[in-house]
C-alpha cells in the first residue's frame, strides 16, 4: 500500500508515542507546591491542612517555568538550585526525542510503501494501517427506486 504522508505522521506520532518519556514538569510542581505551601498565609494553611478540598478552590500553580504561574509564589535560591538540574535534564530529553524524531522522519521520506516499510523495518508492524482490500465492481442498489417510493424528488404544489 501507498504510504501517504498523513499515514507517515500517523506512524511516526505513534512510534514517538511509544518512545519512554520522563514527566519532569510534575516533578518540579512536587517541589514548587511545598515551598508556595509554606508560603501561605498561616490562617489559609490552617484551613488547607484541616480541609483538603480548600486546595481545589484556590490557584494553586507555580511560577517556575513548568507551564505554571502564581502571582504571589516566589521560588527561593534553594528551589531554583534543586530545581535546575531537573530543567536541564527536561531540556535533554525534549532534544533528544526531537532530534530522534527528526531522525526516523527522514527514514519515511525514504520509502513509499508500507512493504519497503516493513522489509526496512519489520519492528512498525503494529504501527501500520490495515489495508483495506481492493473492491470492484460493486453492486448496484435500489437507491433511486427507495427514494422515489420515499416520495423523491418533492412535488411543487404550486
């Protein structure tokens, strides 16, 4: 079968969906969330620590560059130390898995076929739409006499 480019990104996306992926980002919202906890208002933490659910009416993200913000959190110079060795390694992973995506895109550049596909690379098999078999000569249906019983076309009554 013709390998078209929808079904190459298709294949890619889910070769890259399989690919292992470490989410840092809850690792630093982890320590964000103790310090802004700290932070806190001793009457808000009070409430907090004596009611869970107080948290879910309340911003509760963090500034610090993991897709979260809170205008009155302040990460402090130990934070951001811990933080920084965890940035850099969300940093290596998101190159690497570019760089390997760019890699195995330019390896679907160079087939045509879901046979030269799987002859190059017999491990994308279940990544592979199912061909859909071929029909000819189809039947012929009722359609325009089940649509006149249906009383079509409409009659003008004018």
């Amino acid at each position: 079968m013709r390998l078209t480019k929808a079904m190459k990104n298709q294949i890619l996306d889910a070769v890259m969906a399989d690919v292992p992926e470490v989410d840092y980002d809850d690792q630093i919202k982890v320590i964000a969330a103790k310090e802004a906890f700290e932070q806190l208002p001793v009457e808000l933490r009070v409430a907090m620590e004596r009611n869970k659910d107080v948290i879910n009416y309340l911003a509760t993200s963090y500034n610090l560059g993991a897709r979260v913000s809170n205008c009155h959190y302040e990460p402090s110079d130990a934070v951001k130390a811990e933080t920084l060795p965890i940035f850099e390694a969300r940093a290596e992973q998101y190159t690497a898995r570019c760089n390997l995506k760019k890699e195995l895109y330019g390896v679907f550049q160079a087939v045509t076929t879901t046979q030269k596909l799987l002859k190059m690379f017999p491990e994308f098999e279940k990544y592979i739409p199912v061909e859909m078999e071929n029909t000819t000569n189809l039947p012929v249906t009722k359609v325009i006499g089940d649509l006149m019983n249906a009383g079509w076309p409409k009659k003008d009554e004018s």
